[in-house]
C-alpha cells in the first residue's frame, strides 16, 4: 500500500528526487498511456482465465489503447470534433457490442447471470473501502475473478485500487496548479484573440464546452444546435492546435510536480513503485518485453 495515506508524512524526506515515473504517473503522460493499457490487458486476460474455470466464456475484450498527452494532434482530434463536435448532441456510438461484457452478461439466463456475478465478484459481492489522497475514498470488491486478477497484479486489492484512483487525483491537482502558469496563460491569451476572429468569446476550452452543455441541457437540440456544436468545437481544436495549448498545458502540469508537499511526494514515490511493480507483473503476464528487456 502506498505510504503517507495514514498520515504519516516522515516516509520520505522532503527532499525527496522527483522521477521522470514518478512524473509520468502524476500526470498520466509520458510512459502511463502504454503501461496503463498493458496493465489492463492483463487483468482482461487474468479475468476471462479465471470465468474460463467457473465455466463462462465472454470475448475477449479489445485491444487497449489510450492516447499519448504527447500527441497534441491526436488530444485535438480535429476529424472527431468534425463528426461529434464536443459529443454533447453526439456522442460517440458506445452501445453494447459483443465484445462488451455486459451485453455478454445480459445474453445469459437470469440463473447465469447470478452465477457470473458471483464468479466475478464473490458470493454476496463482498467490499472494501480504501482511503486515499485527502478524504477520498474507494469501495472494491475482495473476491471473485475482479479481486483475483487484481491481487495477482497489485499484489492486493488496496494497492491496485490506490495505482488507479491516486494517479487521477494527481492529474487533478496538478491541473489546477497550471492553469496559474505564466506559458500557459499566454498561450492561453492566444487561444482565445484566434477564437475572437472566428466569432467566439469563451474564456477557455472549458468554458466553450460547459455553455454549450448548458445550452443542450435547456433544449437546444437538434441539426441547428449540432452543426453550432460542431463549429465551435473545431474552431477550439483549431486555435488549440495554433498555439499549442495542449502542450502548454502539459508542460505546466509536469512542471508542478516537484513543486507538490512533501507528504505528496512521498505517497507519490510510494505510488509509482507499487504502478512500476504492477505493470512489471502485466507484461510478463501478456508476453510483452520488460522495462530492463527494452
């Protein structure tokens, strides 16, 4: 389990040297997209094993992947926001397929369907709850194939419930701070002169997508409202991609993480050698070459 979640803050001196990983993790970026999706495709595999031996036998999930912060034409995504706009009036086709184990799970009988739930989560759906960063907190399961897979990977079901959730507050706090960072907000200022010329005075891209949810969720539906979602979502992306927000914005993130406590750099050193650890146990589970083999 990560240290410095109970409080202790002595773990690890303030001084503590702050990782490229330790980054990485942090802010989701760098190595995390590939060993995020390693690490998942082990526990699908681990997970469908362990159905296999309670006689259940759902697809195989697809191929796991996740896009790279790095690649600001990707993060824009101009082709989507052409045929989605924002996804508010739109969004992206996730409807159950045969890959998804819940259209799997609701193909059984009501008696298998009870029995899945038990193979994967344990006779009565026992749980857990761990604490994390602050005053969160996490409720997991602690048996069944899930809590299995887990611990083979984690170790035990706490740990990989604090490789999941902490790195995400992480990503939320050090976003915060860098909305404050001068390169940012000059890159910033840019965006929003280039949205000036195309029409548009949002404060930010944020801001851009909250008014528009705002005004979908007060009626503003159908091909008019669609075709003024898309627009503005493309002039977003396109000024973004002008004055490379996204990259500011990534720069600036990473930049606050030496900067956190003490007391967070501590859990977050504890944190990413329990990640590092997990994701070691992943590729060796999947056949994939470890960080040492590379």
């Amino acid at each position: 389990m990560a240290a410095g979640l109970a409080g202790c803050t002595s773990a690890q001196p303030a001084s503590l040297r702050v990782s490229a990983a330790m980054t990485d993790v942090a802010t989701r970026s760098g190595r995390w997209p590939t060993d995020a999706a390693q690490l998942q495709a082990a526990f699908n595999q681990l997970d469908r094993q362990c159905l296999s031996k309670a006689g259940f036998h759902p697809p195989a999930a697809p191929k796991v992947t996740l896009p790279s912060p790095e690649n600001e034409a990707a993060t824009i995504d101009l082709a989507g926001r052409r045929l989605h706009g924002y996804g508010i009036s739109m969004p992206q086709d996730s409807s159950a397929t045969a890959e998804n184990p819940n259209a799997y799970a609701s193909s059984l009988s009501v008696k298998d369907r009870q029995r899945f739930g038990s193979a994967q989560f344990g006779p009565g759906t026992p749980r857990t709850t761990v604490a994390l960063k602050g005053k969160g907190g996490a409720t997991v399961p602690t048996a069944g194939c899930v809590a299995r897979a887990r611990t083979a990977l984690a170790g035990d079901v706490y740990t990989w419930a604090e490789i999941s959730y902490i790195p995400q507050q992480f990503d939320d706090q050090v976003s915060r701070k860098a909305l404050t960072d001068t390169g940012y907000r000059a890159a910033l200022a840019r965006w929003r002169a280039c949205m000036a010329k195309a029409g548009y005075t949002y404060a930010s891209p944020d801001d851009s997508v909250a008014h528009l949810q705002q005004e979908y969720e007060r009626g503003a539906k159908g091909a008019r409202f669609q075709r003024r979602e898309i627009a503005a979502a493309v002039a977003d992306g396109e000024c973004a991609s002008h004055t490379h927000l996204p990259a500011e914005l990534l720069r600036a993130r990473r930049q606050q993480v030496p900067r956190l406590s003490a007391r967070d750099l501590s859990t977050l050193h504890s944190v990413t050698a329990n990640w590092e650890s997990a994701v070691a146990r992943a590729r060796r589970v999947v056949g994939a070459p470890t960080k040492d083999e590379r």
